[in-house]
C-alpha cells in the first residue's frame, strides 16, 4: 500500500481512535512504557548501530547529542508516559452549554483533530513523546523522524504499536514513514491527514508550507533572547544564561542572543565572558561587547542565527525598548526571557515582546511540554492560530457542536412564530 492508501485507510479508523474511553487510552501507555522497559536492550542496541553510521556520515556534535537514546533518555521518556497517564482526559470536556429555546440545547465539546502527520528531526524520544500524546489525545498518528535514526524509531514503533493494540487501541491507528518519498506523498494527502506538524530547520518546514493544501502548525526557527536589564542582579544573570546556553546546546530553546543594557555592560560582561570561556562557549560580540570582553566579532546574520552549538551572539543596547524591537526583528517568537529586579520593566517587557514565552529571571530551556507539565510535547508552535508554545494534549484537540432538539425548524424562528431565549446552562 502507498502512504496515500494508508493515510485514506487511517481516516476511516480515526473515528474508533477519537472513541477509545480514557481507560482503554491510560492502559494503552502504561502498556507502552512496560514494552520499552522490556525491550529496551535492544532499543539500545538499534540505536547503537545509529550512532555508528552517523559518525561515519560525519554528522555534527549537536546531532549526534539528540540521537542518542540511552539510559537516561529512556529513564526521560517513561517519567514523561508516567505523567501523561495522570493528565486527565482532554477529549469530551463540555466548554460551552447554552439553552437556545425551551428544548433546544446547544453544547461545545472538545474532540480530537483526527489524523496528525508528525515529522521530527534525528531524535529518538521524539517517537515516544508524539506518539503517546497523540494516543492520549485519541488521535491517529503517522510519524516519519529523522533517517539518522531510522534502526531506532524503526524499534521503538513496533515496541509501542504492537503493545498499544494488545491494549485495546484500534489497528491501524498508527503509522511509520521511513523514506524522503513518503513525506512527498505523505504532504498529497489533504483528504486524509488534518493536520501537520514539521519539526527540523527553517528551509524544512517552509518545505513543508510551501508544498500543501494540509494545515501546518510548528516552527521554523528557535532563535531566543535573554536581555539583563540595568537592574538585574549579576551573578543571577551569569547563572541563568550559562544554562540557557549549554544545559542542551541543540535545543530549539537554547539562547542563542544575549542583549545587555549599557548600564550594567561592564559589570556583567567581564564576569560572562570568563564564564563562558570556562563553559566552552564561543562568545561573538559588536564592538560595544569587544571592549569589554575578549570575544570573536558578531557579523549582522549572527543575529539571525539558531546555532544549535556553544555560541552565543551579544549586542549591547540603549534601554528595554531597544531590546524588545531587536528581539521582535530579529527572533523567532518562540522563547525570550528579561533578566531584572524591577515589575515595571519586566511587565513592560513581557506585554510588548511578541514570543510564545517570555519569562522573568529564568532560562529559556523551560520552554518544554514536560516541564509545563503536559507530558512531553508534539512540538513548539510559534504561530498564534489553535496553539501556541510546546504544544501538549489541548494543543491535540478540537472542538464540535452539538445541538440537542424536538422537532425545531428555523422557519418557525424566521417568521417570529418562535423566538429564542439564550441562556447558559
């Protein structure tokens, strides 16, 4: 079958999937999270082979970071399945319950989006994370990550799919795509798939834009600010933008620019610069930056730049105002954060800068389903349609009415034989 016969295939067993009762869905997952802790030797050892041929592909540090699955990204993932087991169920939840008439009712109650198309980069727990709220959120999924890692997802799909239906999930709720001709057909297939979501660089997800009729939610991009405003307090600042930095250096929510108010510049540029020598971070600065500390010089596209490595680019700036129009210029609206002590600025900075996050006096690496507690996330949207920030399980739902009568007809209303009386129930 082709991935287009499939995808037509999975439509027509979505509706089950979007039935399974929160039960059948809870048992799904924790049968999921026994099978990879039963088989996670093996596991390791698909991802093993991974390894070995991506370094002799030449493929960068930061990547090889992502696509390690070991034991403590496997200890990650099960914490996340655990966590999403205790979520309570985001399909069925009345939002709206509204007398139209005497006898005519009309409720708004959430329901899955139905067929989601995930494509995420070389990241095993990726698999395990998508999936799973896909299946906690009654969805139907199909899952196409990255080639480098291809042995591993290859696994851990049959791993989840085999225990998810001995559980109870219907067959064919879930599928795996291998190959770059997949995602091309995979993106034909309007009629089937709702929704799609692109994990990967910036040409990637415009690719995907760019080549189909099927809704798009994701980011390209995760170029995030910390700005340390006059009144911040110095070691604070050291502290925070060192993890930001190099906590996990390939994340989309790592700081990748540092902008520094004149009047704390040399206080805390001095101090940074020798930390983050210590750290291993390249540091490249204007020349505001460069007389106060050693670094390499920042060109213009530096602050264009998601590095995804030990580099940081730094710019000194006149007051917060400067700083929120180069963060809305140049960043990515995903995740910026203000250093500072004082409400006002922080307030000031976090009502104008237009990002899914904007934090006070802590890292952009809090940018996380998990650590927002929805148990992992689908990814990071910076769009503003449906969801916005690390996308969880209400990021996985939708809506439908229905509208509960007796006989009503609309010619009844039209003519003012009948007339409503809205009350919210």
């Amino acid at each position: 079958m082709t991935i287009h016969e499939k995808a037509r295939a999975m439509k027509r067993v979505s509706p089950k999937t979007a039935n399974t009762d929160i039960e059948t869905r809870n048992t799904a997952l924790r049968a999921i999270a026994d099978a990879i802790t039963a088989h996670k030797d093996e596991i390791k050892e698909a991802n093993a082979e991974d390894m070995a041929a991506a370094k002799e592909n030449g493929i960068p540090a930061p990547v090889l970071k992502r696509l390690k699955f070991g034991d403590e990204k496997i200890a990650d993932v099960l914490g996340g399945i655990d966590q999403l087991i205790g979520l309570e169920d985001p399909v069925g939840k009345i939002q709206l319950k509204r007398q139209l008439d005497e006898g005519l009712t009309l409720i708004r109650q959430t329901v899955p989006i139905g067929v989601i198309g995930v494509i995420f980069e070389a990241r095993p727990d990726a698999m395990v994370q998508v999936s799973t709220l896909c299946l906690k959120s009654g969805n139907c999924s199909i899952l196409k990550g990255g080639s480098e890692a291809k042995r591993t997802n290859r696994k851990l799909f049959s791993v989840i799919y085999e225990a998810a239906v001995s559980a109870g999930m219907p067959d064919g709720f879930m599928m795996l795509a291998e190959t770059h001709d997949d995602i091309d057909q995979l993106l034909k297939c309007d009629d089937s798939v709702d929704l799609l979501i692109p994990r990967g660089s910036n040409a990637f997800v415009r690719h995907i834009m760019d080549n189909t009729k099927i809704p798009v939610m994701g980011h390209a991009d995760g170029i995030c600010h910390i700005y340390v405003d006059k009144d911040a307090d110095t070691d604070m600042a050291v502290k925070i933008i060192l993890d930001a930095k190099t906590q996990y250096a390939a994340a989309c929510n790592a700081a990748e620019t540092l902008l520094v108010h004149k009047d704390i510049a040399d206080e805390l540029l001095p101090k940074l610069g020798e930390a983050f020598r210590a750290a291993g971070v390249e540091l490249r600065g204007t020349p505001e930056v460069r007389e106060r500390t050693e670094c390499a010089e920042a060109a213009e596209e530096d602050f264009s730049t998601e590095y995804l490595d030990f580099i940081i680019s730094a710019k000194i700036v006149s007051d917060i105002d400067e700083a929120i129009d180069h963060i809305n210029t140049y960043g990515s609206h995903h995740t910026d954060s203000i250093i500072t002590n004082d409400d006002a600025a922080a307030e000031h900075f976090m009502d104008l800068v237009d990002s899914a996050g904007v934090y006070r006096n802590c890292s952009t690496r809090f940018a996380d389903g998990f650590r927002y507690g929805f148990g992992a996330e689908v990814g990071i949207s910076t769009g503003k349609i449906h969801a916005r920030g690390p996308v969880g399980l209400e990021g996985l739902v939708t809506y439908k009415y229905r509208l509960y009568g007796n006989g009503q007809i609309v010619g009844d209303y039209a003519s003012g034989a009948r007339q409503f009386h809205f009350k919210d129930l």
